[in-house]
C-alpha cells in the first residue's frame, strides 16, 4: 500500500500527541494549509512556549522566532527543548534522563 507524505502528515496531525499539544493553545490558525501547521510543529518554537507553560522558571537560551527553514535553526531550537526537558525532569521530578547516543541524533535528522 502507497502511503502519500500528504496523508502521513494529515494522520501526524491527528495524532495524539499533536492533540495534546493544541491544548496549549492554537497551532497556527484554521486557514493555515497543513503543511505550515507541521513546520509550526517542527521548528521548535512552539513546543518551546509549551515548555514554557510547563515550566516558567527562567532559561539562558534563546529559542529562534524566525526559522524560515533553516535546518541548523530547527535543531538549535530543538536542542533547547530536550535540554529544558531533561532539567525540569531533574529539578521538579527527581528522574535523572541519560543523553541520546551521536550516532541515534544523526540516524534522525538524516
């Protein structure tokens, strides 16, 4: 069976998680094609605010507003959020996460 990437990014947008994530407040608005709501998604930004809303307490980083693509934007950003994660998960509940290996990062952003 031949999956289109259109009809696997419409069953991610339907998704659970991504559910959950709308519960945070809109993702992008209701005119938006479906597309610009993933790379709403993916770049970062959004997911960082949520953090955000989980955890107010002050960070140093700076998340990237203005991604427009950029692949070393997106992993900076994402970067920002598994570490902000794995504090949170440290500070407030005590679980002490490992690091990911090099080689799995690399495996997912090829």
């Amino acid at each position: 069976m031949d999956v289109t990437i259109s009809e696997l990014m419409e069953l991610f947008l339907q998704s659970p998680l991504v559910t959950w994530v709308k519960t945070f407040g809109p993702l992008g608005n209701e005119n938006e094609d479906k597309l610009t709501m993933y790379m709403d998604l993916v770049d970062g930004v959004f997911l960082n605010k949520i953090m955000l809303q989980i955890d107010p307490r002050p960070t140093n980083q700076r998340v990237n507003k203005h991604v427009d693509n950029d692949v070393n934007l997106r992993i900076q950003n994402l970067t920002i959020l598994v570490r902000n994660i794995k504090i949170y998960y440290q500070a407030v509940l005590d679980f002490t996460m490992f690091d990911l290996p090099r080689m799995a990062l690399t495996t997912f952003l090829n």
